[in-house]
C-alpha cells in the first residue's frame, strides 16, 4: 500500500525544510524526500549563509529584509528546542563598497523606499572602521593572468553603503535541521536516502512520485525543491517545455585564508560585497575569511550536465583569482600556500532571480533557480510557497492573478510572486550573478 501525504517535498535542503514547516503549521501532512543522509547535507551545508539586501530588484530587497526578522528572532520563530542545538545569527552588517557597477546606487533607491535601515560612510570612514581595506579602485574585474592585474590604481571608490541589520548564519546545516524538527512539531515527516525515480500524474494533475527502489508515494500536491537536480526533477514531470526561464547547475568554489594577523576580522569585520573587484567575503570562526567570486565577466562559468558528477576540488585558477583579488583590497593579507576551500553547485536560473511558482501540471509546483544567494530568503520563501500553494488549491487562478503575500514580519510589505513566474521574461535588470 502507497504511503500518503498531502504534499511530498522534494529536497530537504533549507528551502525544502521551511517549505515543509510552514505547510505544516497551515495543517498540511508533509513529506520531503532527500537521497542525502539529514537536512541541509546538500549545498546548503556548504552555503556561505550571507543575510544581506543589496539586490538590484525591489522584490530582492523586500523578501531579504523581511529575512532579517526571521533570522533575529530565529528561536521563537522556530518555536521548538532542537536536540541538536540552535544556529546563530552573527549579525556583523555589510559593507556594500560603492564600485563602477552603479549596483549601489539601485539597492539605495530601493533601500529608501523599503525602509531599510543604512548608513552611507565616506572613505575615511571605512578606513576608520576596517582599517586593513585599501579604498583604492581597481576596476573592472581581472584575473591574476591578465597583464593588468597589479597596475597602481588610478582611482579611489566612492564609499560604501553599511546596513547593519545583515550578517551571517553561522551553521547553515543546523539552521535547516532546526527547520526540520520544527516541521516535525506539526506533523510534518523527512525521508533521507531515497531518490525519486518518477513523478507520477493521474487526471490531469499531479498523484505522487515513485521512487528508485519501487516504493510509491501518494499525494495531490508535489514540490520541487531539489536545488541543483531541480532541471532534472522538471524533465521528469514534464513540465520544463513550458517555462519561460528555466534553471541548470553552475560549479562554484569558495575559499579560505587567515586574516591579516594586526586585525581580528572575526569580531570586528564585516560581510563585505566588493563589485569593483568582483568578490564577496565574510568572517569565519578561527579569525579566518571566507572569500567567494560575484561572478564578474572575466570568471568562467563552468555548467554541470550531470548534477551528482562534477570537480569537487578547488582549483589553483580560481583560487588564485578569488584571493589576490582579496589581497588587492586587504595589502596586509598574507597569502598562505596552502589551498583551502569548498566546491558545490549553484541552482541558477536564466536570470539569476528565482522559480518560486506552481507549474503547467496541476499539484506541482517549484521553488528552484536560487543562484546561490537565497539561504538567506528561506523561512521567507517557505511563507510564500505555502501561501501560493494554499491559494492556488483552493481555486486562485494565479497564472493570471499571481497571488499577492503579505510579509509575517514587515506587514506593511507584500510580495508579489508574479516577479518569480515560470512564465516571465528574462529579467533585463537582474545583474545575472550571486549578487542578485
């Protein structure tokens, strides 16, 4: 006998999980189905967990500053005690570095709109307050190859934008386990280590998933949430012909390197985005630094057919890339000769910006092509699938009326889910990077 659910999540990363508990919490019976052994083992437990709101939309700005509540009151919003402990929210700030991109001068206008919290500091001002950044300008982006990469600096930046509301979650795969037993409060259950094999539909919609080992599993609503299998979980059910934009894996590399030793940039630096040359970075525990790329035009894009066979090892090019440009901001950095870092996939969309939508086959619906910058978004995320599903299942017609969800935190700001339609265009304003 098939086992039943009222809606079966594909995934249990950190979107699948908060998809999960607030289905749940509106009295669904859930399942996720992961062929990993936990919650978040997949690139969630290698995401850099950055909160931040500098997106080039409204929308971003909106959805991520709404996540700022949920990770400031994580505990309560959670509303369980997890055996496994709590993750926490270091809430450092950001460091938007005013560069050539111009991206600033969007994410203030929406900022001032939205009512996010800012500050905008002059160069003497972030050099008072991190003292190991040069405020020189060494735009566009370049790789250590090209001929132009240490040239003396003919410019200076303009500044930076701080929002102090931002930060980091400092363990992303405990973040999601919270998540999970928060679900399983309200009835919601996780199966790990099966993959689904089949998608099956009955009279027009959606009737469940099969999955490799036989076992059927029964329900009348089916979400994808599989991250960077998400292209191969459509194709499955058929329903990629008919989207607009659609989504494929990217390989991404992150790195790691002590911080210049005269300053403790765990406690006392900050998530900084550095569009001039083309690299985010963070704190990490250990008085380290996390760097990743912002995927400017000079950095290769490799694209992964095959999501479960890719180079899990970092690569010198990209390593080399990512921390001499570090160095070009931080001259104190000291360049270790060992190579540390991670490997994993992106989910991204055509656009860079998000899939959060139901699909052409009746009951399945997705919430996919997150690029690789919506950890953050994620208990927001889960509020807008339950939503929309809700909505659409008691007889919304949200093809043609995308349904419209107040934020729980910032209930003045509502999102409007017709942004992230299957159907849309390409977004020409998207800044097709990490950056959103």
């Amino acid at each position: 006998m098939a086992r039943r659910a009222d809606a079966i999540i594909i995934g249990a990363g950190v979107i699948g999980a908060a998809t999960a508990f607030e289905l749940a919490k509106r009295g669904y019976k859930t399942l996720n189905v992961d062929k990993l052994p936990s919650a978040g083992y997949g690139p969630t437990s290698n995401s850099c967990a950055i909160v931040r709101a500098h997106y080039s939309s409204r929308e971003g700005v909106a959805m991520a500053y709404e996540g700022f509540s949920y990770w400031q009151d994580w505990e309560r919003y959670l509303g369980v005690v997890d055996d496994m402990g709590t993750s926490k929210y270091m809430q450092c700030g950001t460091v938007l570095l005013k560069s050539a991109t111009g991206h600033h001068e969007k994410v203030l206008a929406h900022y001032r709109e939205l009512g996010v919290e800012y500050e905008e500091w002059d160069n003497a001002t972030l050099r008072e307050k991190v003292p190991v950044y040069s405020t020189d300008a060494f735009w566009p982006p370049k790789r250590p190859d090209d001929p132009h990469f240490w040239d003396e600096p003919q410019a200076e930046l303009d500044g930076a934008v701080f929002t102090p509301g931002s930060g980091y979650v400092n363990d992303p795969q405990l973040a999601t386990h919270n998540l999970q037993r928060a679900a399983e409060a309200h009835g919601g259950e996780f199966l790990y280590r099966v993959e689904v094999g089949e998608v099956r539909r009955a009279n027009g919609r959606v009737a469940g998933v099969t999955l490799t080992d036989g076992t059927e599993l029964d329900a009348p609503i089916v979400v994808n949430v599989a991250g960077p299998h998400s292209f191969v979980i459509n194709r499955m059910a058929g329903v990629e012909d008919e989207m607009n934009v659609k989504t494929r894996a990217l390989r991404h590399e992150v790195h790691h390197v002590p911080s210049p030793p005269e300053f403790d940039f765990e406690h006392d630096g900050y998530h900084t985005s550095d569009g001039d040359t083309g690299i985010y970075f963070r704190p990490e525990s250990g008085n380290n630094i996390l760097i990743g790329s912002e995927d400017p035009d000079c950095d290769p894009k490799v694209w992964v057919d095959e999501p479960d066979k890719f180079d899990r090892h970092v690569t010198e090019q990209q390593w080399e890339a990512q921390v001499y440009r570090l160095a070009r901001r931080m001259p104190s950095l000291r360049i270790p000769t060992e190579r540390k870092g991670i490997v994993d996939l992106y989910d991204v969309s055509d656009d860079w910006i998000p899939i959060y939508d139901r699909s052409v086959l009746d009951g399945f619906y997705m919430a996919i092509g997150t690029s690789g910058n919506q950890f953050k978004n994620a208990p927001v995320v889960g509020h807008l699938m339950a939503e929309l599903i809700d909505r659409v299942e008691h007889g919304h017609d949200h093809d043609s009326d995308p349904v419209q969800v107040r934020c729980a935190y910032n209930s003045d700001l509502v999102l409007d889910t017709g942004f992230y339609s299957r159907l849309r265009e390409v977004n020409p304003n998207s800044s097709f990077s990490v950056n959103g």
